[in-house]
C-alpha cells in the first residue's frame, strides 16, 4: 500500500509539472516569445537571489541551533583533534563556498538577459587558472598532511599501560575478548586462537592449548567496558565479511576484515555519566555501530559502550569467569568434539603454538 501510494504521489508531481509547463507555452504564445523569455529572466534571477540568502540564513541557523547538540563534543584524545581537523576543514570549505555561491547568484541576478548589454567573451587567464590550482592544491595537500600524521597516531603504537579488548564482528552482532593477569607486570596477553576450532562452546575458536587463553573473558551480548582517561587498544577482527566498528562519540573507526587483524588506539576522556549530564539525555549510551554495509541486517548491528572509573570496571571484571574455566574446571570433563580441537586443528594449534 504505501508503494502504491508512493508512485500515486510521483505521478501526480509529474502530472502537475507537465501542465505548468503547458500552460508556460500558451501563455508565451498569447504575450509573445520574446516578452515572456525576458520576464521568465527576471522572475529566475529574483528567485536565485531570494534562494541565496533563505539559503544561507537556513545554513546559519541550523549551525547554530544544532552545534553540540548531537554528538555532544568529542569523549577521546584523539577524537579532538579529529574535531579540530574538521573545524579548519569546515571554515577553509566554508569561506571558498560563501564566496563562489554569493558570486554565483549575484552573477546571475545582475547579468540576466538584457538589450543593453552584450556578453563578454573571456576564454583565458593563465595567472587565474594558476590562482585556482595552486591555492586549492596547498591547502588539501595540508589538511591532508594533519589527517595522515593524526592516522598514525591513531593506529601506531598505544602507550604502554594501555589496556587491550579485541572486538570481533559478525552478521550482525559483536564480541568482546579480555586477557586476564598473565603477561609480564601483570598485563594481560591474549592467548591464541584458530578459526577452526571455533564452535558453539568455542565462539572465537580459542587454542585452550595455550595457557595464555585460560583467564581471558569472552563477553557478549552487553556493553564493551572501557576505564575513563586510560589508554585502550582494540584488536579488531571478523568472522565473515567486512564490517567496521564505529565509534562516533569518540570520532573513531576502523575496518573489521576476516583474516586480517587491524588496530586502534585512544583514551577515553568521558564517563558514560559525565556524557549523558553533558548531553542532558538520561539514557544516554556510548554506541558501537556497524559503518560498512554488511548484510540484510546490518543496520541493527549495534553495539554499546560503558565508559567507567577503574573500581567499576574492576568490579564488572570480577563478576566475569573466563571461558577457560566455565568449559574445564567448572564443569565435568568432557571428550567430544565440541569442547576439543579436532585431529586437523590439533596440527595447525602445534604448528601455531611453536612460533
């Protein structure tokens, strides 16, 4: 119903702009074509003008109304300098768009079709054609200069008491990895894993071989838990096809690719409290989104961020029993397929575990 309704409304919009056009025709015919072009001139060029500056008052307006209102501002280190890089962007884009508009309008307002005027043939200007290439290609060649350093910021090196979650994408949910105490100074190392031993028990396909996976926590199904103004570095992976995690609150994103893990760093500077008394929205959640088309559900690949002090995150932690633990040791040994590599895996995992 509602598509018939659409193509209901189409047609009539053609229809109607079909008879105006008519009706322009009869009436050109009755006052005569070269009286009507000239008034079709003038009500074109009043109109433009009235267009450029509704326009531009519109522009302001929703600016203004709308600045910070959204989003909020950025809740990450690095997400400030994203929003730096976007206001000289934006201000740079801006002035050369207020000026072309403005001449553009104005031109066709002022120049309109006139007995009194001829038009003026101005085929070339080598000294404004080198203006115009030069000015644009410098400015795009700095912006692009800070978006690479700022790049590299974001995917190098994280500082070294960052924490570390891998988020795993798949159609269409997320999942979250966190190592335990078993690395050096007591910093978690993920233990390693194979994309065949993955089954129900086994969502990540973990190599329970390796003592580094017996305290890492597998999480799903609930927010990813982040402690404010500490570093944090996400291992991202994928199941399937691509996606990408989208981190819009703290203006980052990174390609989940199967097969190829990629890597992001930042600290997030804002509690999940702090952002929503900001925002004055009570039910105000970090949001996890899917920016890659990735299947029929892609737009409900959703996920949620808890940014919180480090007691709550150690409380969170402390209610979390590693995946390790809930199949071997809380639970009657079993000797099926299910919770063991199978003979195929079993040689890869040797082979994965010697490296």
């Amino acid at each position: 119903m509602q598509t018939v309704f659409i193509v209901a409304i189409l047609l009539l919009g053609f229809l109607i702009t079909f008879q105006i056009a008519k009706a322009s025709e009869y009436v050109a015919v009755l006052r005569g074509e070269e009286k009507a072009k000239k008034q079709t001139n003038k009500v074109n060029a009043f109109l433009l003008l009235a267009f450029l500056i509704l326009g531009l008052i519109g522009v302001y307006y929703c600016n203004e109304t709308l600045k910070g209102k959204i989003l909020g501002e950025a809740a990450s280190n690095h997400g400030k300098h994203i929003d730096t890089m976007l206001q000289i962007t934006l201000v740079l884009t801006g002035i050369v768009f207020v000026i072309t508009q403005v001449a553009l309008f104005w031109f066709a307002y002022k120049y309109q079709q006139s007995d009194d005027r001829k038009a003026y043939y101005y085929p070339h200007n080598n000294k404004l054609e080198v203006i115009w290439t030069v000015i644009p290609a410098i400015a795009l060649t700095v912006l692009v200069g800070f978006g690479i350093f700022y790049w590299f910021k974001i995917t190098g090196d994280a500082p070294k008491d960052a924490m570390e979650v891998e988020i795993i994408g798949s159609q269409f949910k997320w999942e979250f990895r966190y190592p335990g105490h078993d690395g050096p100074g007591g910093k978690g190392v993920f233990g390693k894993k194979y994309f065949k031993n993955i089954t129900g028990d086994n969502p990540l396909g973990q190599i329970w071989d390796d003592p580094a996976n017996r305290d890492d926590v597998y999480v799903t199904g609930e927010p990813m838990h982040l402690v404010v103004n500490k570093p944090v570095r996400l291992v991202i992976n994928s199941k399937d096809v691509i996606h990408d995690v989208g981190l819009v609150h703290f203006r980052m994103k990174m390609d989940a690719v199967p097969g190829t893990p990629t890597t992001m760093w930042f600290t997030p500077t804002k509690t999940s409290k702090q952002m929503a008394q900001e925002l004055g929205k009570a039910n105000f959640v970090y949001e996890i989104s899917c920016d890659q088309m990735c299947g029929k559900g892609h737009t409900g690949m959703r996920g949620e961020v808890i940014v919180e002090t480090q007691e709550q995150f150690d409380a969170w932690m402390a209610t979390k029993q590693p995946l390790y633990d809930k199949l071997f040791v809380n639970k009657p040994a079993v000797t099926d397929s299910t919770h063991t590599p199978d003979s195929t895996a079993k040689s890869v995992t040797a082979v994965l575990l010697k490296k």
